[in-house]
C-alpha cells in the first residue's frame, strides 16, 4: 500500500537508501539537494531539517526568498521511503513556468509499479483539502513516462514551455469562504491592498511590481472607500501569476447587505483579452458564494467586454436600458444553478 507520510527520523534509514538510489540527480518534491548531504549526515541536523520541513506547512513560518508553504511528504509502500511529493500552496511566477503545484520524485529502482501515479492521486486529494482547484502539474517534455502519469490522473495539458508540459489538474476542492487573506486562482494572486499601499496610490506614487498604467482611476476610486485596515471587504490587487505584476484591482463596494455584495472589477489595459478577468471573476465570485452572499455587479451599457465575462460566469443582466433611463448602468445578478469556472 502506497502512503503519504510527513517526514520523520524514524525512516531515515530507507530515507538514505532512497537518495543513495538517486545517486546525484534531482530529487523533485523533496527539497534535498545533493551539496546538504555531508551535513545531513549528522542525526541532529538531519532532525532539524525534518522538523523545518513540517514547518513549511505553516502560513506563518518565515521562508527563504523564492519558497512558499508546502505540504512536504515522503511516498512510503511497506514501511519504506520510495519517493518523495511536496503540494505547493500558492504559485510564484517561476513555478507557473516550470514547477508548478506538485513536484514528486519516485526512486529508480522501484518505477514503473504504479508508484508515481498512487502518490500523485494522494496528493491531489491533500490538495483539495487544501482548498487548491486546480492544480499544476509539470514535467519535461521527454519525460513521457510522468507526462503518462499525469494525463492519467486527470491532467490537462495547457501548453509546453521552454520544455516544459504544464498539465492542470482539477480537485474538486470546495472554495474557501472570503477573509482577509489572498484569494488564489489559476492566473493570479488576489491580494488584499494595505493601508500603505492605499495611501501610496492615492499619493500617485508607483511601486515595483506594478504593472504600467496601474493603479487606474477606478482602482483609486476602490482604495479611496476602503477601511482602515485590510478585511474580507477590502480591494485586492490582482496580481498576474506569469509575471508577478499587479496589473488590476477587484473588490466589494462595502460588506453584505442583507445577504447581498456587490462586485467591482478593472484590469489595465495590456491585461486584457487573454481571459485573465475570467479566471480572476470566477475566483472572487466562488469565495463570495461560499460565505452564503449573494453576488451583483453593475455595468455601463457599452461595456461590452465586461457584459461577456459575466454573462459566462452565470449572470443575467436585472433591467433593460429603458427601466433605468438613459445612461444609467445596469444591474447583473448571478444565478443560482450555475457553477464558476473551478467549481466542483
């Protein structure tokens, strides 16, 4: 039987005869790197490491530059180490290029016996558990055999990169209701703008990290109504994962009332068209609706664009132009038997 075990000194015999199976390549998912053998040799330190690597785990656990919290396990059949998987909470840019969420190593001498694709389903269900959907998985492009491995567990290709597949993988992961704290999707990091930046923006000053042309004046019209501190209602910057640029602003024109948020939206222009506000909509609308809320926006007659992204997400425009007078905006409220795109 195949497990998924966080790492632990009680299996660091097999745990060493696995890397001694790996001779000096890449152990992906396992955060091991060749030059850490002579240190780890040592039990204190090797124990030390083990508890950083459950650390990880942590949302609050201070990580070198680059490193997000991961679920780092080690893939045991028997009572022994035979590879290893880590799940990825959130994406950087470099890992939407090439390591994605799940990155998993399965020792060479026991390929080949469904190993790869018992752990990498264990870990999609850690995942979900997570509240990540859907995930990204990657391998090289001649590495047929993971690529085997990943199609079979419900991988859909995207596109290749620089030699790299990049398979997502859907979960069937419940949102998380909306707080305070980012907002994750297949194309971007929703992120609570702070007080600091608020005044920044309004200031006109820019920060690295910021797409041109950000903040929009609509976007400043957001952070001018916004609370003195960061909460659930707050405007969040839409930070583009390929890039790391903020390159919008989405948000609530206040808290519920009775039940119902209404919903604002803008992207500059250069992020426009690609399907961004799409992916991003969805993910705010998800989270919204699994705190109970009723979701409305409204928007400008001609705004066209804006008609179709909400119309495909399950809205249906409330009045017709001659209800509302000339120039007024129109109301748009989603339905209720209709799923976002990441639904379950």
């Amino acid at each position: 039987m195949i497990e998924l075990v966080r790492p632990t000194v009680d299996l660091s015999d097999s745990w060493w005869e696995m890397v001694d199976d790996f001779a000096d390549t890449t152990i992906h998912g396992s955060s091991y790197r060749s030059g850490d053998r002579e240190l780890l040799r040592d039990r204190d330190a090797f124990e030390e490491w083990v508890d950083w690597l459950g650390r990880m785990e942590r949302s609050d656990e201070a990580l070198p530059q680059g490193r997000v919290p991961s679920s780092n396990r080690w893939v045991v059949r028997d009572g022994r180490v035979v590879g290893t998987i880590a799940v990825r909470h959130a994406l950087t840019p470099s890992l939407v290029a090439e390591g994605g969420h799940i990155g998993y190593a399965v020792s060479p001498a026991v390929r080949r016996q469904g190993i790869a694709r018992a752990a990498l389903g264990l870990a999609l269900r850690l995942a979900a558990s997570r509240g990540i959907d859907p995930v990204l998985v990657t391998c090289d492009a001649t590495n047929t055999a993971s690529a085997r491995t990943i199609t079979s567990s419900g991988g859909v290709l995207e596109d290749e990169r620089e030699g790299v597949l990049r398979h997502w993988v859907r979960t069937g992961a419940p949102a998380q209701p909306i707080g305070p704290g980012p907002i994750e999707t297949r194309e971007a990091r929703l992120v609570p703008v702070t007080s600091e930046e608020a005044a920044a923006m309004r200031a006109g000053e820019t920060r690295e990290g910021w797409a041109e042309g950000y903040p929009r004046e609509d976007d400043l019209d957001a952070v001018g109504m916004m609370p003195s501190g960061p909460d659930a209602w707050t405007p969040r910057h839409i930070v583009r994962r390929s890039d790391g640029l903020a390159v919008g602003s989405i948000g609530c024109f206040g808290p519920p009332d009775e039940g119902v948020v209404e919903i604002g939206y803008g992207l500059v222009e250069q992020a426009r068209g690609g399907g961004l506000m799409t992916d991003v909509l969805s993910g705010m609308v998800r989270s919204l609706e699994a705190a109970g809320l009723t979701v409305v926006a409204h928007t400008e007659p001609a705004n066209v664009a804006s008609h179709r992204v909400l119309a495909r997400l399950g809205f249906e425009r409330a009045d017709e132009p001659a209800d509302a007078g000339a120039g007024a905006e129109w109301l748009w409220t989603r339905r209720s038997d209709v799923r976002c795109v990441g639904d379950a």
